[in-house]
C-alpha cells in the first residue's frame, strides 16, 4: 500500500450501497424542514415529495378524515418506491401513523414526526410549546409530556392561524400570529418546541419575539434533523453531507405530477430543493 505524506490525513472511505430514495407526506409545505435535512445529509438521495392540497389544511378534520387523506398521500408516494416514508407532520402523525405502518410496513418503512419534547426537557426547563389548537392540550401531546418531561415546567401554548400563514407565506400573518404565541409564552421560558413542522420554517422569527430570561439564547427544539436522521437508520444507511448532489426531485400534488408551491420558493429550505434535479419517471 502506498503511504500517505507525511501530515496527511486519510480520507474517510464512504461506500454507498446504492441510490437511495426517501418519500415525504404532508398536507402542505411543513414537509420542507425535513426534506432539507434529508438534503443535507444525503444530496445523492432522490426524494418523493406528496402534498396535499386538495385536501388542506388536515388540522381541523376528524381523524378518521384526516387518515383517509393521509393513506391516499401515501399511496401516491408508494407509487415511486422509495425506500423510506417520513410522515412530515405532527397532526398525520397523531392520527394516522397506525394506520400507515398498517398499509405499508414492513416492505417500506415509515417515520413519524414525534415534537422534540424529550431533548428539550433534558436541558432542565422551563421550556413552552408551540403547536397547532389540535394538538395543544391533546391526550397524545400531555402523554408526551408525562413521559418526556416530568419534573420539568412546561406550557402548552396554541398557535392558531400560523402554519396556515406559513403555508401561505403571509409575512403579515405569520408575525402576527407568533407575536400573539409569543404573548402567551412565560418570560422565564428559556426552551420553546416547536410542536409543528411548518413552524421550522420561521424559527428565526420565532426566536426574535421571544426574550430569553437569560445570557443564553432562546433554544428552539424543532424535529426535522431528528426525523432525517431516523430515516437514515431504519435504511441502515449513513450520512454523507459530501456525496455528490446528483439526488432528483418528484413532487406529487393530491397524487398529481407537479412542482415546488411557489411559497416554498421564499424559505430557504425550499430554495434548497429547488435546485434538485426533476425525475423524469418514477422508479
């Protein structure tokens, strides 16, 4: 074998096992955080994204209404066969995750979206989150909580109206709606989860409208990078920030060929995707 220079360090041998496909679902552009963490960990990857926007917003619906779109969504994105599914929303999550793994598991895997409620406790509190009015307050989330975060002071705060306003890109809505979350947020709170995907997409705003009570900044616990990462592990694949970005893109709206909604074109994460190459077929 050929010795290195000296001062040299070895490169690290990545050995790829073969493309790999990840599909994501959602209603709308929540999806976003994830699907940039899946970028960032793995640009060779293709991605499958299936929204729904025949069918949002999925909050308000009933639950059984809700799984109905999900499984549909879903079905839509099999068609491609990815290698993963990671349901990018908390709500689908809650509601129709049971039902998901029913259809598709084991042949494919999916991953849900869990508020990253157990590493924001583990910094000791107090810590607020922030989540839709369906989600503030429900049996899944206080379980959450019990399980995750006893000990810990923790409130719940219900954020009406701003994934909607994010989904939208309202700049208006959006700071109108984290300002009236940002009112209900206690002024000791030095830990704030955010309990829905869409709102990664504005952390920094976020971030702004809540004063720490200390020297430290507001720490904001969102679940995308999380979520990647399981993805990555239930395919017993690695990360590998510096393959190649040859991954392409698929978008699916309501089941149907199309492309990025233009208000996913004015967050980053959306820019980021953008310039993925567009799959010519499903494969």
């Amino acid at each position: 074998m050929r010795s290195l220079p000296h001062g040299t360090a070895p490169r690290r041998l990545i050995v790829y096992r073969g493309r790999v496909k990840i599909a994501l679902m959602d209603s709308g552009i929540g999806l976003l955080a994830a699907t940039a963490a899946v970028r960032r960990l793995r640009p060779d990857a293709d991605l499958v994204l299936s929204l729904d926007p025949d069918g949002m917003p999925w909050g308000p619906r009933t639950p059984a209404d809700l799984t109905r779109r999900a499984l549909a969504v879903a079905e839509a994105a099999a068609v491609h066969r990815p290698d993963a599914l990671i349901v990018g929303c908390n709500t689908a999550t809650v509601h129709a995750l049971t039902a998901l793994r029913a259809r598709h598991e084991p042949d494919l895997p999916v991953v849900g979206t869990v508020p990253a409620i157990k590493p924001a406790a583990a910094g000791g509190g107090p810590l607020a989150i922030w989540a839709t009015p369906a989600t503030t307050g429900s049996p899944y989330q206080r379980d959450l909580i019990k399980r995750f975060a006893a000990g810990v002071t923790v409130t719940e705060v219900p954020c009406p109206g701003l994934a909607e306003a994010v989904e939208r890109a309202d700049d208006t809505a959006i700071d109108e709606a984290v300002a009236a979350a940002a009112a209900l947020t206690p002024d000791d709170v030095t830990t704030v989860v955010l309990g829905c995907t869409h709102y990664e997409l504005v952390a920094d705003r976020i971030r702004a409208a809540v004063p720490s009570p200390g020297p430290q900044p507001l720490a904001l616990h969102g679940s995308a990078g999380a979520v990647a990462a399981q993805a990555l592990r239930r395919l017993g694949e690695q990360p590998a920030p510096d393959a190649p970005a040859t991954g392409t893109l698929t978008v699916l709206l309501s089941g149907r060929p199309g492309g990025l909604p233009d208000a996913a074109l004015t967050y980053p994460e959306g820019g980021l995707l953008q310039a993925a190459v567009p799959a010519r077929t499903a494969q």
